[in-house]
C-alpha cells in the first residue's frame, strides 16, 4: 500500500469515527425528546436536513438520480425507511418496555454481523482480522452499556434496531457508487422525510406535530445540522473510502460517545466500566482496521532501510564505488562511470566507453534495479 492510498484509508477511518461519534451524541438528545411526537419529528429533521444539503451536491445536481433506475430508487428507499426511520422508532419502541442498554448492546454487535455478511455476499470468508475486531467492539459496546432489564418485546425491538444498523450501511452501497456522498444523504433524508410523515399521521394523526420547547427545539436542531447534514455525509465518505466492514467497526464509538456525553442532561455516568468499555472498543477497531499490522510492516521498512540491505525499497547503491557497480552502467578505462548524455527526447543515454561496439538495448538485471533484484543469467 502505497502513501497515498494509506492517507486515503486514513481519512475514511477518521470520517466514519467522526459519524459516529456525532451519532452517540445525539443519543443523548433523544432523552430530551421522550415527549415530543417522534415520528413527526423524524419527518421536521429529515425535511430540514434535505433543504440545507441540496445545494451542496456540486456541478452535477441531480442528474445522477435519474439514472438510479427501479432498482436504485428501491435500495434508497429501503435505506431511508429501515435504516433511517425504522431504526429510530425501533429504538424508541425498545426503550419504552426495556432499560436504554439493551437495544444500544443489539446495535453494538452490528460489526460482527457485517463482518459476517458482506463476505458471505460476495462469496469470501470473513477476514480474520475484521471479525475478531468485531467482536472486541461489541464487547466493548456491552461493556459500556451494561445490558439492564428488558423483556422480550424490548428485546425483539432491539433485534429489529440491529437489522436497521446493518440495513443503514449495506443499503446504501449500491447508490453510493452513483450519486456520492453528499447526494446520497440529501435524496435519503428527502425519502425519509416522505416516510416518516406517512408514518407520523398514520401513528398520531393529528397530534402528529406540536411546537417544541426549548430543549426539544435544541435537540432538533442538533439531529438536523450535526447528525444528519455532517454525520451522514462524513458515514458515507468514510464508507466509501474504507468500506462497510471496516467503517461499520467505528459504531462501536456510538455508545462510547453516548455515556461521554450522558452526564451533561443528567442521563448517566461514565466510570470504570465505561472506560474499560471504551478500551476494548479503541482496541477492537484498531485491530480490525488493520492499524497494528500497517505501523508493524511500516516499522519493519524502516528497520530494512536502516540497515542498508541491498534489495531494500529506496536504498542506492554507494557512489563511491565501495557497491558493486549497476549492472546497467558502464566504466572507462580509469574506473569512473561515464557520463549520462541526454538523448533526442530528453532522457539520458548511457555511453559505452571507447574501444567497444553498444549492446544492443535490452533489459538489464540492474536496470531499475539495485544489484542482485532483477533476474539471474544462464
């Protein structure tokens, strides 16, 4: 992996923590929202947040939704209703019967079913590295939440938040790949919006809105700008850099970021077991991000560099003559390499010394090469 793509891994990776962490925040906003009507407000946020990110799509607009075909319009649908809108109420159906720990320890163990999955689909095994953090982070996910009572229609609920994780991530995949990033969020949060009023006068009728307080206005406003406008384009660039499997790891932040930001409205702690939560969580991405085998093979170049083994990436053979000589250059009668002239094109051509015929062009085992890397002659 050259520089560049491991810059671009990079940045995917600090995208994808960066969503998610927003996403745990805003958690903790959902507790100042308990009474507000939440499929109507599902809808106000949704409606909200495609109005600010449409115009940010760039020079194409939206003409690449009209090439998303049937197919298209069908994952984005799903998308927005499963992903975006049925998570939400899932969530909120969980909590009604169940302590808040259960479903956020369903949604945490969404990493190892990805890991699972998007192999399986494309016909490979899980890779080793990817499901054992995986299954550190929904460890650590556990770990941070704790698991709390429940009974079995908060847990069913939770199973169905968990399928809305997995839905968020693997739905959007085969649109990314069209619209981009930012398109992506403006046209999945237009449908959600549809969606969720659909759902809001179906559930609450005319009770579907009412004005909210201060807290809850405050609440909304951070669910639109934050989560949905910066969080989602920030997931999707991140998924589309490092893909599903690696940027569904970084979920495991979402409870994480949930217990940080719960005591200031009042709605938890963080102590020991969080902390040691967080650990296994950091611990589990890093191994399933490929961190730890990245700095071990960067450390090993450098050890390889340093000493100087002929064959090692950007080590030159000595010019003081104490290396053997390139195999591709050649010496005059006092030992010192001829001078390179520059050729009709501009590149520089070897000059054979005097006395003796030019080979004919061919490559040599040191043409490119340091001595001894390229092929043996008979």
């Amino acid at each position: 992996m050259d520089h560049s793509d491991s810059a671009h891994q990079r940045r995917g990776a600090l995208l994808a923590a960066l969503a998610c962490t927003l996403v745990g925040a805003s958690f903790t906003a959902n507790s100042v929202l308990g009474d507000f009507p939440h499929a109507g407000g599902q809808a106000i946020r949704y409606a909200f947040a495609s109005l600010l990110l449409f115009p940010l799509v760039g020079r194409r607009g939206l003409a690449p939704l009209r090439t998303l075909g049937w197919r298209g319009w069908g994952w984005l649908a799903g998308l927005a209703g499963v992903g975006m809108v049925g998570f939400n109420l899932a969530i909120l159906a969980a909590e009604r019967t169940s302590e808040p720990a259960v479903p956020g320890v369903f949604v945490g163990c969404a990493p190892v079913v990805i890991a699972v999955i998007v192999p399986a689909l494309d016909g490979r095994r899980p890779a080793r590295a990817v499901l054992c953090g995986a299954v550190l982070v929904a460890a650590g996910a556990f770990t941070v939440q704790g698991w709390g009572r429940a009974d079995l229609p908060g847990i069913a609920w939770s199973v169905a938040a968990l399928g809305g994780e997995v839905v968020f991530a693997l739905a959007a995949m085969p649109v990314l790949r069209t619209v981009g990033p930012v398109l992506l969020s403006a046209a999945a949060s237009a449908v959600g919006a549809v969606e969720a009023l659909g759902l809001a006068v179906l559930l609450d009728g005319r009770g579907w809105l009412r004005m909210p307080d201060a807290g809850e206005g405050a609440a909304l406003l951070w669910q639109t700008l934050v989560v949905t406008v910066i969080g989602f384009v920030c997931w999707y660039q991140g998924l589309q850099r490092i893909g599903p499997e690696r940027a569904t790891l970084f979920s495991g932040l979402i409870p994480v970021a949930a217990a940080i930001t719960a005591p200031a409205v009042g709605a938890g702690g963080y102590g020991p077991a969080q902390a040691a939560g967080s650990l296994l969580v950091g611990t589990g991405v890093a191994v399933g991000s490929g961190a730890f085998g990245q700095r071990l093979r960067g450390r090993r170049r450098e050890r390889v560099v340093a000493s100087g083994a002929p064959g090692a990436p950007g080590v030159a053979a000595d010019a003081s003559g104490t290396a053997p000589a390139r195999r591709g250059t050649e010496r005059g009668a006092d030992g010192a390499a001829a001078e390179p002239e520059p050729g009709p094109t501009g590149s520089m051509v070897k000059t054979p010394p005097a006395g003796r015929a030019p080979r004919a062009a061919r490559p040599g085992p040191g043409d490119g090469a340091p001595c001894g890397a390229g092929p043996r002659e008979g």
